[in-house]
C-alpha cells in the first residue's frame, strides 16, 4: 500500500448498512500514510457517528454543502483529490452521479472531480439488479468509473445474494491499482477465457460444469487495469469495464474457434475457464421427452484447447493454464504443465473450502516452467488475479534477459 502514502482520497460514505465496513477501509488508508477526508451523506449518519469517522479520519469530515466554513467545499474537495472512493455507494448515489443530480455535498464532489473515482456498491440483490441501477452501473463504467463489484453472501435482514459490500482488503487493492498506476502490460494483447462450457444434449439440456467465470473476469479486469488490450472469451454474462473485448461462446468448440482467431497475435493467453472434457456425440434436434425412455447418451472428447495452444503458441507468447484439482495438487499440476506445453499453471484444490468454484475467494499455487513456485493463501479474486498476472511478466522480464 505504498501507492496511498501521501496522497489526499476523499472517502465517501452514503447511507446503507455496510457503512460500518467504510470504518476499517478508513483506518488502513490513514495507517498507510494517506490524507483521507470523509464526506458522509445525510443518511449515512443514521449508520455510523460522525464522532467515529472524525477520530479515525486524517482531514476534517465534511458532511453538507452548507455547514462549511468554506463556500464551496465540493469543488475544493474534488479538485485536491487524487482519488474518490464511495463505501458504500448506494442505489440513490449511482443514481444522482450517472445523471449528474448534485443535491449532497457527495454527489456535487463526484461531479467536480477530474480524479479517478471508485465507487463500491452495496445494497440488497433486487436493488442491484434492477435496471435502473443496472443501466446507471454501465453508463459510469463507460465513463471511466472505477466498479469494485459487490460480492455475493448474507445481506441485511438475513437474506443472502449478490450485493455485499466488498470486503475492505478488495476495496484498499482497487484504491492501490488507481494510485500506483502501474501499467506493466501496456500495449500488450491479453486473451484470457472464463466460464465453464455447455455442451448441448438437445435443444434444452445441457453438460454444464460449476465454474461461475470470476476468477477469469478478475484477470479480465486486472490487466485491463495495467494497461493490456483484452479479449474475454466467455461463456457467463458478468458486466465487465469499458475497453474489454468480450466474446460469448457456449461450447468448447465454439471457445477454440474464437481463441483461433485471436491466439497468434496474443502475448499472453490465459485459460481460466472450465472446458468441458466431454460432450455428447449426438446432440438431439428438439427436446428428448420423458416418454422415450431414458436416453443412452455416448460422449466423446472435447478438443483440448491448451494443449493445442501449447503445440502451436509463438515463442514470445506466455501461456496460462488451470488446474483445479482435489488430490496431488503440485504433482499434477506439474504433470499438466509439462505435458500441455504451459509457462505456468495455476493450481487450485477444489476441494478446499472458500477455494475455487462459485466462491469469491480463492486459493492458488502457481508453478512456473522454469521451476518456480508461488502460494497465495485464501484471498479474494481480484488478488489472485494480480498475483497470476504478476507471474506472467515475471515470465516475460525473465525472457528479456541475456542468457
Ligand atoms: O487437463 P485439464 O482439463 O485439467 O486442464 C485444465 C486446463 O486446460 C484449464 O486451463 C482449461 O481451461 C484447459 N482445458 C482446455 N481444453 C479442454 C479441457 C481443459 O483448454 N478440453
């Protein structure tokens, strides 16, 4: 977190009941050396004291256009700003910055910013997606407005969804990318798939796997971030920053079809999602009916993309593969490498609780052609994201060395 030291983020906090989290995101920027004045909307107080959020704060709270000694609090707020970040930003405040509705003293520094803005949504499921917060979503995104997605868990009231405040660690990374700036992969082509395939019985059933595609989004936006050219090769439907490529595809036929179009001019190709092993020989025009009896289905194998990749990839591309496995993790991801061709492999056990499948957070173990390999504990996607990408211009630093 060396990227905050020094640097002036004002923390904007409105009112929804994850505010209480917006304390901790607080605290870690001012222990990292930041200069972290706090705007919290009229509603915000209904979650958390002013008193707490003014001790922890480094700058003086501000809290109404109107209570400031300063006339024009917002536009001083937003212009010494290197970087906004709302914690939680609920439905009304997406809402009122997308259409520029200046009413608060949060929304008009939103507006009189030229900074990087991060905006952090939380609130329940139905909220998150209805259209309206759906389309407000994607037109800030267009904008250039940085989305830390909500995660998915249990939510006020005790229902569970998608619309959980990311956790702080997420939040504080997103922040980390703005400032730092890094932009190791510029000008580079990043290819990277996500998803698991479907792989068509008849024309309703399908042989589908676990895979939810974030981990693979998570590398998406990763190197979007560090400046990299990218293309999604897809088979989920996971709004994605303005400037990504996404490509849908549903089957592992139709996944090796658009990588072929793409992986000659790729730096680096990365293969996180779940392709099929096999799929039916046969698939059924119309719909199997129950009263044909129980259908014998015969399957045979599905193309293996990465080893194909692997057997024809260019000597200046970085190739990435997955392994998830349940038993002999490094043993077999290693066999994996080797076999396939890879510069890396990514290894996660399954089986593991928290890792892998569905989950928001992972676990990895990183091995490397050369012999090299990396752990990262439980963390959130986006983590494991940075650290996979982090092994691949290792890779490509190392390459550039006299041998
Ligand atoms: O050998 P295994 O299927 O476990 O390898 C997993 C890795 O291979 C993942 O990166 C996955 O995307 C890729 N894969 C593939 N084509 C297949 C099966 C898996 O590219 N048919």
């Amino acid at each position: 977190m060396e990227s905050v030291q020094g640097k002036n983020i004002v923390l904007g906090i409105s009112g929804g009941i994850a505010a209480y989290k917006s304390i901790e995101v607080l605290r870690r920027l001012v222990d990292a050396g930041a200069h972290v004045a706090p705007i919290m909307t009229a509603d915000a107080h209904r979650f958390v004291g002013p008193v707490t959020i003014s001790a922890l704060a480094s700058e003086p709270l501000h809290t109404s256009l109107w209570d400031d000694t300063s006339p024009i609090p917002h536009t001083r707020l937003g212009q010494n700003a290197d970087v906004i970040v709302v914690a939680p930003a609920t439905a009304r405040v997406i809402a009122a910055f997308a259409m520029g509705l200046s009413d608060d003293l949060l929304v008009a520094t939103l507006i009189a910013t030229r900074a990087p803005v991060v905006l952090c949504p939380a609130m329940h499921t139905e909220m998150w997606e209805h259209p309206s917060v759906v389309d407000n979503i994607a037109l800030l995104r267009s904008r250039g407005v940085i989305i830390v997605e909500p995660q998915s868990g249990r939510l006020a009231g005790g229902d569970i969804g998608t619309g959980r405040l990311a956790d702080p660690e997420t939040i504080l990374q997103a922040i980390d990318q703005v400032l730092s700036n890094n932009k190791d992969l510029a000008g580079q082509h990043v290819v990277i798939t996500a998803g698991g395939t479907r792989e068509p019985i008849d024309a309703v059933r399908v042989i589908a796997n676990r895979s939810s595609g974030k981990q693979g989004y998570a590398i998406a936006e990763d190197a979007h971030s560090r400046g990299a050219h990218v293309t999604l090769i897809s088979t989920v439907d996971i709004p994605v920053s303005s400037g990504i490529s996404v490509v849908n595809v549903e089957t592992a036929q139709q996944m090796q079809d658009a990588i072929a179009h793409v992986a000659n001019s790729a730096d680096v190709v990365i293969m996180a999602a779940a392709v099929a092993d096999f799929r039916p020989v046969l698939s059924v025009e119309g719909k199997i009916k129950k009263d044909q009896g129980i259908p014998a289905i015969t399957l045979e194998p599905t193309p293996d993309i990465l080893a194909h990749l692997g057997s024809t990839k260019p000597a200046h591309q970085v190739l990435v593969g997955f392994a998830a496995e349940t038993a002999n993790l490094v043993d077999n991801a290693r066999g994996k490498l080797e076999r396939k061709n890879l510069d890396l492999i990514v290894a996660n056990d399954v089986s593991a609780p928290g890792v892998g499948f569905t989950h928001d957070t992972n676990a990895v173990t990183i091995l490397s052609a050369s012999g090299e390999m990396k752990s990262v504990a439980l963390a959130n996607k986006r983590t494991i994201a940075t650290a996979v990408l982090d092994s691949v211009v290792k890779v490509q630093s190392a390459r550039r060395l006299p041998s």
